[in-house]
C-alpha cells in the first residue's frame, strides 16, 4: 500500500502540474477535459489511498503511540502523507481553476462579435479571382481595382456592384458561379491569421459569449470556417448573409448576433476591419474595435471605432481593459 501511494502522489502530482503549465501557456481550455478528469480520479483513488494507510496505522498503533520507535516512524510516514496531500490539493485547485490568459474577464463586455473577411482571415484574394472568373462568364472582364469600392459590404454588392461598373445587371446567378469557384479555389488563397484559432479559445475560456458575423452566404461562411480548422461550437451563434435583409453598414446584423448570444449590445465588442463593419458596429450601439487590415487607423476611427488594433490576436488584451 505505501509503494502504491507513493505512486499515485507521483502520478498525480506530474499531472496537475502538467495540467497548470499548460493553462498558463495557453495549450488547453478551462473546459478540456481529457487532463482534469484523469488528475480528479487520481486525486480519489490517492485519498482512499491515504485513508487506508491512516486508519490501518492508527488501528496498529493504538493507544501505544508512543510504545516503539517503529511505530512513531509510521505515524510521522501519514503526518508527511496528509501535508503532501494538502500541498498537492492547492496545486490542482491551481491548475483547474479559470485562467487569465494573460489577462482578466472585462464586467463591461458580455459578448464578442467577430467579423470573418480580414479578421480572422485574409480571404479577399480567393473571392475577387473567384467573382473575376464569375463576371468573366457573364462577358464582363473585370480587374482586381475594380472591388475596392464594395470590400466589406457582401458579395451581392461585391460583385454586383463590379458588373454594374461595367453596364451590366446584377444577376445571383453571378454569385452561384462565384461561389462554385471560390469552394473550388480558395484553399490556394486563404490565409488564416497567426494565433487568432487560440485567440477564440481564450476568449472562450475567459467566458465571453462568442459569434462570428459576416455578410457572406452561409455557404461561404461555412467553408472560412472549415479552413480555419476550428471547432463550430465554440461560437454560441455564425450570422452570415442568409439571417439578415439588410448589409452592413446596417446594423441588422450585429443586433441579430447580440439577440442571439442573449447579450446586451451596449456590452458587445464588435470587432471589424472595414470602414462598412466598423459603421454597422457603431450604428448597433456596440463597443467597436478596428483592426488595420483594409484600411487606415485614421479611416476607422473616423468610421466611429472606439479602439484600434494592428493585429487581431491583440483583441483579449484590449477587450480586458474595456470599463
């Protein structure tokens, strides 16, 4: 039994430390469980371990406590047994508890709304040569210059807009093929930002309420998602062009996210990186940060950001400090 004790502690110990390294680093959530469930049955099977050798010594002992040096060494073997279990207890209440990450839950912020396109990933490339061989079909020979004016405003007016430039109508056949194009293309274009995948875990972890919120078709959406290689479930709701009637700049679907999420909008962070998204976020009554991916610091504060960000894994640090 003391052998068998002293190997559990072992065990145990090498895996709540394990355990609070990794928290600190950031390499697993507060809810993962694989590490915590093995260190708590360790912990269990360790305590009745403990109880054993404290019951089966006192059962021994007696009232002879004091009778023999061999018994008073194994008295002093279960005094060091329950101090070791004590500093082993803080250690994994260390370990399993919430971490900060580097930084504390904000009480101002209940939610954070993320923009998909030029936050969370570049993916302005794959859908322009996509809408390019789209608009090409529809006789139209369109140039990369010619989206500037409608990055951030869906694809609708992404692409219409462009065919309107050229005296063309609008069709959603344009878009059909866009998109049949862009699921088969984008995987060469696509570049998912460094960090942001672990950025949404620690927001997670921290406790925001999470929605992802861009203008696209939910089909669109659904493959940016699928080539960031995150899991669906950690955002309590995806609002993509399919849930709203009107674009950004309107605000329709950031109070849609708010709605969904069940957070107030005046405690959402609304984080976008368009002149258009920033409007939207604004015009919601959100709390909105850009980040300088499109445009200029100075386009969007003028757009009503409140904070500005060069880098969208910067986002719980400045949401930490929202008061």
């Amino acid at each position: 039994m003391y052998i068998l004790s002293v190997c559990l502690l072992a065990l145990s110990l090498l895996l709540s430390i394990a355990v609070l390294v990794f928290r600190i680093r950031g390499l697993i959530r507060q809810d993962e469980t694989l590490l915590s469930v093995l260190v708590i049955v360790l912990t269990v099977i360790y305590y009745i371990a403990v109880a054993f050798q404290i019951l089966n010594t006192w059962w021994v002992m007696g009232e002879n406590l004091l009778a023999s040096p061999e018994l008073m060494g194994r008295w002093q073997n279960v005094v060091v047994y329950l101090l070791a279990f004590v500093a082993y207890a803080v250690l994994l209440v260390l370990a399993l508890l919430p971490s900060s990450g580097g930084g504390q839950k904000s009480e101002s912020v209940e939610a954070v709304l993320l923009g998909l396109d030029g936050v969370l990933l570049d993916d302005e490339r794959a859908i322009r040569e996509a809408a390019i061989m789209a608009l090409r079909l529809h006789g139209i020979e369109a140039t990369p210059a010619d989206f500037g004016d409608f990055v951030g405003m869906g694809e609708d007016r992404l692409i219409g807009g462009v065919a309107e430039k050229y005296g063309k109508p609008y069709s959603v056949d344009m878009k059909r093929m866009a998109y049949e194009f862009y699921d088969r293309d984008c995987r060469k274009y696509i570049t998912v930002y460094d960090g942001v995948v672990d950025m949404i875990y620690k927001l997670n972890e921290r406790g925001y309420r999470l929605a992802v919120c861009s203008d696209g078709d939910g089909r669109k959406v659904s493959i940016d998602l699928e080539c960031m290689g995150i899991d669906r479930e950690v955002f309590d709701a995806v609002i993509s062009g399919n849930d709203i009637v009107n674009k950004k700049p309107h605000p329709e679907i950031y109070i849609t996210a708010a709605r969904k999420v069940g957070a107030a909008i005046g405690k959402c962070v609304v984080v976008e990186n368009t002149v258009a998204g920033v409007q939207a976020g604004r015009a919601a009554g959100a709390i909105v940060v850009g980040v300088t991916t499109a445009f200029s610091a100075d386009q969007l504060i003028s757009a009503g950001a409140d904070y500005i960000m060069t880098n969208t894994v910067e986002l719980p640090e400045v949401v930490s400090k929202i008061r």
